[in-house]
C-alpha cells in the first residue's frame, strides 16, 4: 500500500511538472506552492476512492442487511427453546368414569323421601381400563350411611362382561332410616384379585344422597252431600253403589266420591296414596256378570246431580279391581297420587266408579261400599 501511495504522490508531481513553461511556450506560469496543492488534492482524491473500493463495511444501496444478536449467556435459556415431548401415560386394567348428566338414572342426589321408604338406586358408568368387567367384578359399600345395607356388603357388578369404552347400569335396593336428616353412601367397585379401584375424576367413590323428611298422613273421607250414587234413570241416592240395582228391570249404576282436599298445603310433596276400599257389600255377582270395577277422575262439582250420570267410558281412568280379593287390598296408586297432587290449591278430589258392562238379567248384581277411603301421605318443605 505504502508503494501504491508513493507512485500517485510521483504521477501528481509529474503532472504538475507539465505545467513548467518549456520552449517556446506560452502558458502562464504557477507558483511552486499552487503545484504542490494541485498534486495533493488529486491523490487525497484517489485515497479516497480506493478506500471506498477496498472497504469491507460498504452497502449497496436498496439491498435489505440482517443482523444477528448473540444471545447473552447470562440468559435463563442461553440455547433454543426446547419443545416439551408428550410422554404417554399407561392406562390402568382397571378404570371407571361417568358423565355428570347421566350417571343418576334414578335418586338423584338431595331427593327427599319419607322414613322407612324403600326405593332402588341405579347409577351409570363406563369402563375406561383396559379390562374387560365379568361377573367376578363387584360393586361394594365402601363407607358412610348404609341405606339399609351394612358394612362389608357386596354383589355382583355384572352377570355378563362389560368390555373397554362400554357403558353399564348398576343398581342396589336401599332403605331410607325412621329419623328425618340427610343421609350419604359411598361405593365403589373391587376386581377379582381382591383390588378395590372407583372412578375418575371425582376421587374413587360415586354416591347415593337423599334426604328424609317428616312426613303426615291423613285419611279423607267421602263428603256427605256431594258424593252418592246415580243410576241411569234416577238419582241421587246416599250410598255409593256401582253396579245393577233392579231386579226387574236392569238399572246400571255409578258411584261418585268428593273429597274435600283443602286441609293438604298447596306445597306439599304427595309421597303415596292409598285405596282402602275394603269395607263393601256384594250382591249377586258383579264381578262375574259386569267385569272390571273401574275409577275415573272427574269433575262433578259440589252438587251431585242425575245429569252427572256418564254413558260409555271417557278417559280419565285411574285405578281398576277385577274381583273381590282385590278390593281387600290397600293398594297404593300412583296414577292417584299424581292426580292428587295436581288437584292442590282446590277444593276438592272426585271420583266416579263403574263397571265395565251390563248382563241386562234383570237380577242385581252390584257393590255398595261402606267407607271408600283414601290415605295420603305427604311431605311439607
């Protein structure tokens, strides 16, 4: 480089020299200083240039550069993020789970029940193990409020075999305590190697929750005035009669029952009703010659009338006796029970009873019942 720089300072001088009046020239002569500053300027010129050639840090115009910016080593993570691997996580033989929207198929958790009330309860699970489930599986009482079963109490999970990702339903008859409170069991299940395991996510155990209330119990009576008998010609008459009632001429008859319901609160629970019609009286053979005993739900009001007589058999039925053996039964009647319990905030429950035919004998064939009772029993919040 020193040599390159001693040339040009030589070339500027040279031609500076050619600037000397020679023979017979004429050019204006300069001043040795202006020479000198005229050979300076040309190579501080050329230094420059070649500078800028020779220079490792020039740009090009309008080409983008990237910069790289070392990561401190002092970082928490002075190397590339490393990407987390999912390990995968074996599946137990033995696993269960349940959906919370379907795993009470019956009693839901918190239902109310009356002292003494036997009831089933059935919740529903799937297999998520690897095994599959046979009758050797059992579904156990592990702890808390029995419900009528004692501690150590086992059976059968299954009769048959519940595979992998299938879904079963598993049920235990249980019986609520006499005292009033909220009761709480909790199962589980055991494999034949004596291993006990639950389901997941709810910490192994699945529950059975119900609440036992007081419960009261009356028995409603038929109201004189508004309930008798009406027959398809005449009426009304005091007893209640279903049946033929005329020897000579053959006469149906229906009974009609009003209950008076006021002294039920609007906000009672109807837990059970009960037909006690036990106390009657028969005449011929009513069952035999007429057929089926039936009741209706109706709506006769307040007064009982020979219009109130019904022809044919509309709907409304609620309960039927196909003999005398099952009048001797107090039956309970759900259908009763949620016609009750449909009726409070009125006055009254009414119900016609007759039978299904007539033999057109001449010959009476009926029943007249004495007390035709009704027993309900109910909860109050």
């Amino acid at each position: 480089m020193k040599k390159s720089l001693i040339a040009l300072v030589l070339l500027a001088l040279l031609a500076a020299a050619c600037n000397l009046p020679g023979n017979g020239g004429t050019a204006t002569q300069e001043s040795p200083d202006a020479i000198f500053t005229q050979a300076a300027q040309t190579v501080a010129a050329e230094l420059t240039r070649v500078a800028l050639l020779a220079s490792p840090t020039s740009t090009v115009p309008n080409v983008p550069t990237s910069t790289f910016t070392p990561i401190p080593t002092n970082s928490p993570n002075p190397t590339n993020t490393a990407v987390n691997t999912p390990t995968n996580t074996p599946i137990p033989c033995n696993l269960a789970t349940w959906d919370p929207a379907s795993i009470d198929v019956t009693v839901p958790d918190n239902t109310k029940m009356t002292p003494n009330q036997v009831f089933s309860k059935t919740w529903r699970i799937r297999n998520v193990g690897t095994c599959s489930w046979n009758s050797s599986y059992l579904l156990i009482f592990d702890h808390g409020d029995g419900l009528g079963v004692t501690a150590g109490y086992t059976q059968q999970l299954t009769t048959g075999v519940v595979n992998p990702r299938q879904w079963v339903d598993l049920t235990v008859n249980l019986k609520t305590p006499a005292a009033t409170g909220t009761y709480t069991g909790y199962w589980r299940l055991r494999d034949p190697g004596g291993v006990v395991f639950g389901i997941t996510p709810s910490g192994g155990t699945f529950i059975v929750k119900i609440v036992v209330v007081a419960t009261t119990s009356v028995t409603l009576v038929p109201k004189v005035g508004e309930s008798g008998t009406i027959r398809s010609d005449a009426g009304p008459w005091p007893d209640y009669t279903a049946g033929e009632s005329n020897a000579d001429i053959s006469r149906s008859c229906e009974a009609f029952l009003s209950y008076d319901i006021t002294g039920i609160p609007t906000n009672a629970t109807i837990n059970e009703v009960k037909f006690d019609f036990t106390a009657y009286t028969i005449t011929g053979n009513p069952f035999g010659g007429l057929g089926v005993l039936h009741a209706y739900a109706t709506d006769y009001g307040l007064t009982l009338e020979p219009g109130d007589f019904v022809v044919g058999f509309p709907p409304g039925k609620i309960a039927d006796w196909s003999s005398a053996e099952a009048l001797n039964t107090i039956e309970s009647s759900p259908e009763l029970k949620t016609n009750l319990q449909s009726k409070l905030g009125t006055s009254r429950l009414q119900l016609r009873l007759q039978f299904s035919g007539s033999n057109g004998d001449a010959i009476k064939d009926r029943i007249t019942f004495t007390n035709p009772n009704l027993i309900v029993t109910y909860t109050t919040p």
